[in-house]
C-alpha cells in the first residue's frame, strides 16, 4: 500500500518504515530439502531412461543378429543344415564368434519332416546388475528345394 506522500509503508502505522522480510533458517532449509527431493527423482529417472535405451538397444541387436543367422542358414544347401547347429557361440554385435561378446547365439536344426526342418534361432545378451538375460528367439522352417525340380 502506498501512502500519500507515494511511500509504501504500512496501512496500520500511518507510514512507517517499509516492512522487509528476510528468509530465515528454517525456510532455508525446506527449500533445500525439496531442491533434493526434486534432484533424486530426476535422477532415478534419468537412470531407468538409460537402462532402458540400453535394453532397447541389445534388443535390437540381438533381433538382427538372429535374422541375420537365419538368412545365412537359407542361403546353405539344405544338406549341410544339421551341421550349423550350435550351442551358446558368444559372438559380437556384427555376429562373428568373439571371446569379448556379449551376445550367445544357439542354434537349433530339428529332425527332418516331409523334406522341411524347422530352424531355432536364440540369441541371449548378458546383463550386469544380476538381471535376468534378455533372450530373442526366431523361428523358421527351411525347405529342401532339391524336391520341386
């Protein structure tokens, strides 16, 4: 409120000095206390927001390398199918067999049944944090095409 002199003051006084008011400890301190609030939170889902774009990323990875896989078994002759099984080969992100990879690709070429053999394909990701492994499995049927010429 402003007097009519033009100088705020207070309405109760008549006009005196103007009232300040200074932040004391206590409001200091809750201000704190919810800046930190606010930081926690923003960084727990700053953490869950990386751990899922990494998820994501091995995910697709592991989709690719186990299509890749199969197209690769498509283009054999079918004779030698039953020789491309696998069991936990550790490969690298481009699917070569690598020590250092964080991929197991297993393959599994079943029993031949009218001239077909379905083909598994499962590629696994290892995980840090004890977390269980993010697994990708495709499936397939290859057919002897030596039957229809």
């Amino acid at each position: 409120m402003r007097l009519a002199s033009g100088q705020p003051g207070s309405a109760a006084t008549g006009g005196g000095a103007p009232a300040t008011h200074r932040f004391t400890l206590v409001e200091a301190m809750v201000a704190l206390l919810l800046a930190g609030v606010v930081m926690a939170g923003a960084v727990a889902l700053m953490s869950t927001s990386v751990w899922g774009e990494n998820m994501g990323r091995r995910a697709m990875t592991a989709s690719n390398l186990a299509k890749a896989r199969l197209e690769s078994l498509r283009s054999l002759p079918y004779v030698d199918l039953p020789r491309m099984a696998e069991t936990r080969a550790r490969v690298n992100a481009a699917g070569v067999p690598d020590e250092n990879g964080v991929y197991y690709r297993t393959t599994v070429i079943n029993a031949e049944n009218a001239g077909s053999r379905e083909v598994v394909v499962t590629v696994a990701s290892t995980w840090k944090y004890n977390r269980p492994e993010l697994t990708v499995t495709v499936t397939s049927v290859i057919v002897n095409l030596e039957l229809f010429e």
